[in-house]
C-alpha cells in the first residue's frame, strides 16, 4: 500500500498585523471574522500533537495583511486595507512566498523517487484547517463542519468521504456538507498544489462553524 504523509496548515490562524502596518485595520476589524479563522487555530494544534504530521505550518499575520488561502495575483489577496500601500504589499508578497515556499519543499522533496527499492509511490494527505463565520450576510449557516475537495478527483473524494463518516462516528449530531460554505476547487493553497503536483496531492480543507468557538 501506497505511504500516506500527512501535512496540516492553518492559513487564517493569526489576526495579528506586523508592528509598521497596526494602524492600518481597525481594531475593532481585526477582532472579527475578516481577520482570521476564529477558533481555526486552536483545533489546528490540537490535531498537530494528535496525529502528529510530517509537516505542517501556520500563518503568522491576518489575511487582511494577505491572504494566504489566495493566489497572490488574485486582487482579493489584498484587503481594502492595505490595497494601496505598496510597502506593505511588497513586504506581504515576500511573507505569502516565504510561506508558500515552505510547503511546496516540502511535498516536493517527500515526492521525489527515493533510491530505496520501493515501487509504491506515496501520497501527501493535506488538511487546511479553516473556520467560517456563523451568519453571513443575515443568512444563518445551517453546518457545523464543511469538508472541501475537488470532486472531479476520486482519491479526494474518498479521504472526504472516510474524514466525514469519521467525524460522523465520534459526533452522530454533527452537520456535515461537501463543499460548503465554499467550493474545494475555488482558488486557494490546496488548488495551486494540485496543479503543481497532480495525482499524488490530495488537498482536503476543514471548514468548522465559528459557533463552537464564539
Ligand atoms: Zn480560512
């Protein structure tokens, strides 16, 4: 059987700004959910110690100074905030490589053929931890737990299948949806990563409803 690597990120940990942009975002602002994933984080570590995965990593900064979950070409990877400010986008755009960077080394190089005589090729698990707001727009979310993937590839579909009937197991009252609240295909770090390495990345984001946290 194939080795699976997990790896687990968390993108919208952090709604802390570096000190020379503080001024930038409101207070108030960086207190909600359009700064960061409430509570994402915290279930983020509690799986690291748990399922201990060969790799994995957090974003530092709030996704109004950038966002992670983006491509940096996309025009929402910059908040309102900080749109015009060039300094603080060029200083942004090196964090989001930095971070970026980091992953793909990492599922590259436990990607690459080994010498060992191994004919079975492993497959990098990954799981972005996310989190979303409770009510949007005055439209209630009636989900707890939203599970993203591409459905156009089988091997994601069946890991989301297992994480769901899983989740399921421990938690039979738990609402549970396929890509919801937002598409697995949308942009973001788990597309990007398919395209860079194709059938042997399987990217999974955890969606959980900020009404547990808040
Ligand atoms: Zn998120």
């Amino acid at each position: 059987m194939a080795k699976a690597i997990l790896i687990l990120t968390c993108e919208h940990a952090s709604n802390r700004l570096p000190a020379a942009f503080k001024k930038a975002v409101p207070a108030e602002v960086l207190k909600t959910h359009r700064a960061y994933d409430i509570g994402a984080v915290q279930v983020y570590r509690k799986l690291v110690k748990f399922a201990k995965p060969e790799f994995y990593c957090e974003g530092k900064f709030s996704r109004l100074f950038v966002d992670l979950n983006r491509t940096i070409t996309n025009k929402s990877a910059f908040s309102e905030y900080l749109r015009n400010n060039e300094n603080a986008k060029a200083q942004a755009t090196a964090y989001w490589n930095e971070y970026r960077a980091a992953i793909e080394k990492f599922v590259d190089s436990a990607l690459k053929p080994k010498t060992r005589a191994t004919k079975s090729e492993p497959t990098i698990i990954h799981l972005g931890i996310h989190s979303f707001t409770p009510v949007l727009n005055g439209k209630v979310r009636n989900t707890d737990i939203g599970i993203l993937y591409d459905p156009t590839r089988p091997q994601e579909r069946a890991y989301a299948n297992v994480i769901k009937a899983e989740i399921k197991r421990l938690y039979p009252a738990m609402k549970v949806r396929f890509n919801y609240p937002y598409k697995g295909s949308s942009d973001g770090l788990t597309t990007t990563l398919r395209k860079k390495f194709g059938p042997q990345y399987v990217g999974i984001e955890i969606e959980i409803n900020q009404k547990f946290f808040l």
